[in-house]
C-alpha cells in the first residue's frame, strides 16, 4: 500500500526531455488573497501496542507539497509517544499497520490514542481522541474503513479489469459513492463533519475522472431524505469546479483531484491565456511549461494558485528536462506571494542543484544481490544509467519484461553499466523477485525509499526513475527516458558514450 502514496500518474505523463524554452506570458484570472496563511502546526500520536515485536511501526502524512513517511518508536512495554508537524489545518495519517493504510487525521493541537493487539489487530484496534467533536469524527472514518475500504478496492480493481459500458461503471461507482457519503455526513451540522464529505466528494470525482466519466456524469445521493437532500445541494453538479479555501486547507483528496484534473484536462473553467501564440509558437510537447499555465490561469485564491505552481515545480525537477524546470522555478519565484512556498521552493532549488546536468552526480555506497557493497565512485569511467524500481510498481515491472533485455543486449560490448536500484522493498522479497524476474544488470537495494540517503540525493519521489551518468562521473540527464522510449534514450546513451 506504502507504493500508492509516493508513485505519481507516471503512466499519464511522458516524461520526455522537451528542451525549447518558452517566455512567461500573462494570464486572466482575479487573484484574491487567502485571508492568512496557514502555519506550520503539530498533534500527538500515542499509545500502546501488545505482543508488538519490532522497534516502531510506520505511517505518512499527506504533506502539503508531497506526502511523507516517519517511524513512531515503541518501547519495551509497547508504548509509544511522537509529536508530528502538520502543515494544513487538518492533514490525513496513513497507519501503515496490519498490511494495510489506515486513514485518519489530525488537527492542530490535536492528541490521538492509538491501541491495539498485534495477535487479534482487527477486534482491538481503536483509535480516539480526548476531545469528543474530534473523537466522534475519528469514530465516523473508522466506521467508513471498515465498511467501505475493501468495497472500494475491489471496485477500483474491477474498473479496470472488466469490460462494462460507461453507464454501469458509473452506477457502481455512484453506489459506493452514497453508501460512503451518507456514513461520513451523518452529523452534518458538526464542522468536523465537513472535511469527511468533503473527502468523499472529492476522492469519488477523482475515480470518475480516471476512468474518463466525469464529463458524462454527476455524482448524486439517491437517499431522499433530510441529510442526502442537503448533501446534493452542498455538492451539485460541477461542484468539482469550485475553487474552495476550505478544502485547501483540509483535504488531501481535493488537493489531489485539483492537482490531476488540471494538469490533465486543462483547466478548471473556461481557461483564457492572452496572447495568441500560447500553444503556436511552442513544442508541442512540452507538459511543464504547459502546467505552469495552466497554473497561473486558473486560480483566484492567490494562496492556492501558489500551492498548485509549487508542488508542480517540484515534481517538474522530477519528470522533466532540468532546464525547463529551472527556468520555470526562476520566472515563478519573483511572482509567488504566499511566503512558505516562497521558502520550499528556494530551500529545495538549493538542494536540486547537485542533479543539474553537468554537475558530479552524488556519490553513493549500496549492497547488491551477492551482499557486497558497490559505489557509484568504482564505476567511474563507464556511463551509468540508473533504473530506480519497485517491486509493487507495475510501469516497473512492465519495463522490466518487456524492454530492458534488448536495451543491455544493445549494449553489451560497450562501456555503459546498467544499475537497478530497488527501493520499495525487504532484501528478501527483492532478491525474491530479482530471480523470478530474471532482472539482469548490477542489482541493488536502497530500503526506506524516502528515508533512504541515496533516494534523497536522486530526488525519487516517483518510480520508475531513471538518471544518466557520463563517463566523467557527472550528471547527463536526471530525468533519462524509460527504456520502451526507443530512439531517445539510445541517443542520449550514445552521445554519452562518445
């Protein structure tokens, strides 16, 4: 579950090197300030675990900007105690226990109790909170995950395997959609209430906008009653258009749906940029520049707007051509007015450098298939190209079987190294799968993915990741192409080898 959190649409997005630099141009939209900034806040976790036989236990927070795992501790008597910084008002938790991702979520100041048995997980698990409003919502998504999550699994599952027409899709969606609204707003006149519909509304939006049905249909409560009458005026069709402060500031799920819908489907009304060369004069491929638009154009709540073109710059340096990125990041940081976005961009353009190309690529140490330590230094004088995999990623694995055998046969008499690195798993699964996959190359783990030294140094937040090295030991692309690119990554690995 940990590989949904961290793994971005990388099947949606090409990630091809789209060179051409553009000029900012101006955009229409009614900029109007968020009242104030939200402040860095922090909650406490605690409780105890019996007949617990690990050192700590794991779980993410979803992070303004990128979603992050951190290790509460336990003791030897199964207790723990972790203060954790949140960034919005209200930030969801992922539990990382019983193989699975539990959602919850805290507020400021909030204090959550956290018990369970690891030897009977499902009928001693509780989760609360001393402060009755907040305990009855934690109360309220326990209550949707026990009944909705392995519905919601399987459906998103079936979605993709079966054949159904458009419209039964969409009645197995809406279903699940009113058996989860009316649990979450069955106190809708509490604010706490608000961020659970609101999380509803907005994850099953993001399910129709996967599957291509959010144009063609709208979600509706068909409970007649007093609470579903109220939940479909709350959110009536094209609620999804709605630029809401509220939901900024207390929804991963609407962040997520905004973040996607706009980048994908170009905007969230009807989207003007003035100038008529937008699109003309450009490449045609060239998704940064095209997001970073999209991203001017079409906000009215400047803090929100400043949200967006952050968090997709920072993906940019991840996905993109280095140099369209650092172009972008240097026009938007003299028009950004939200000052913490303003400081994590330049605290993470600082800090991005070290993958430019033509800088040394960072160094690194890390223990292969046989448990024997090899450094990126040992390698010098061969071009490198790092494959940054997982063993629960799919376009992973897909490369694997289907491409990267002709791409090392292609070069097997010349001077280019093929490095695996696996981040997502255990030594014994990965060496598991290295077997059963037949994953030729030099093979190696970097366990902890976020937390792992070597994936901070290579900015992975996303796999598959790919990265080209010269023979100089510096950088030649931090975003290489993906092996089934053909003709563009065999380019860029001949003109390193010359």
């Amino acid at each position: 579950m940990k590989n949904l959190l961290f793994v971005p649409l990388l099947l949606l997005t090409a990630i091809l090197n789209a060179q051409t630099k553009r000029k900012p141009v101006k955009t229409v939209a009614e900029n109007k300030p968020i009242a104030s900034s939200v402040l860095k806040a922090t909650a406490v976790i605690k409780g105890n675990v019996k007949n617990f036989t690990d050192k700590y236990w794991e779980m993410a927070i979803t992070g303004d900007l990128t979603n992050y795992s951190i290790t509460i501790p336990v003791d030897k008597d199964g207790n723990f105690n972790k203060t954790i910084s949140i960034d919005g008002e209200t930030e969801d938790l992922y539990l990382y226990l019983n193989n699975d991702a539990i959602t919850i979520c805290a507020q400021k100041n909030d204090t959550l109790i956290v018990n369970w048995d690891s030897k009977d997980f499902k009928n001693t698990f509780k989760v609360s909170s001393p402060k009755p409003r907040i305990n009855e919502r934690l109360q309220t998504m326990m209550a949707v995950y026990n009944l909705c999550r392995k519905e919601m699994m399987d459906l998103s599952e079936s979605l993709y395997s079966d054949k159904a027409t458009d419209s039964a899709k969409f009645e197995k969606i809406n279903k699940l959609y009113n058996k989860e609204m009316m649990v979450a707003g069955v106190n809708p006149d509490y604010p706490e209430s608000e961020k659970l519909i609101t999380d509803v509304y907005y994850k099953y939006v993001g399910l129709l906008n996967a599957h291509r049905l959010l144009l063609k249909y709208d979600l509706h409560v068909t409970d007649t009653n007093t609470i579903g009458k109220r939940l479909n005026l709350q959110f009536p069709p094209g609620a999804y258009h709605m630029e809401s402060e509220f939901a900024y500031k207390n929804s991963s799920e609407y962040k997520n749906f905004l973040f996607n819908y706009i980048r994908f489907n170009k905007g969230l009304n009807a989207t003007r940029i003035e100038g008529s060369d937008w699109g003309n004069k450009m490449a045609p491929f060239a998704p940064a520049w095209d997001e970073y638009y999209l991203g001017m154009a079409n906000f009215r709540l400047i803090e929100l707007r400043d949200w967006f073109v952050t968090k997709a710059i920072e993906m940019d340096f991840g996905s993109y051509a280095f140099e369209d990125a650092e172009s972008i990041y240097k026009d938007f940081i003299t028009k950004v007015k939200t000052p913490r976005y303003a400081d994590s961009l330049k605290q993470f353009y600082a800090a991005i450098q070290q993958l430019k190309p033509g800088n040394p690529a960072p160094e690194f140490s890390l223990k292969n298939d046989k448990g024997e330590m090899v450094s990126l230094k040992s390698l010098r004088g061969k071009v490198v190209y790092i494959d940054f995999w997982g063993v629960g990623c799919g376009p992973c694995i897909y490369e694997i079987k289907n491409t990267t055998a002709a791409l090392h046969e292609r070069y097997k008499d010349k001077n280019v190294v093929f490095l695996n690195i696996c981040v997502d798993s255990d030594e014994k699964t990965w060496k598991s799968n290295l077997t059963s996959l037949n994953v030729s190359g030099v093979n190696l783990i970097a366990e902890g993915w976020s937390r792992n030294p070597v994936c901070q140094k290579y900015n992975v937040t996303g796999i598959p990741h790919y990265v080209t090295i010269g023979t100089d030991g510096k950088i030649v692309n931090n975003n290489s192409a993906r092996p089934s690119f053909g003709d563009t990554l065999t380019d860029e690995l001949d003109k390193a080898l010359k």
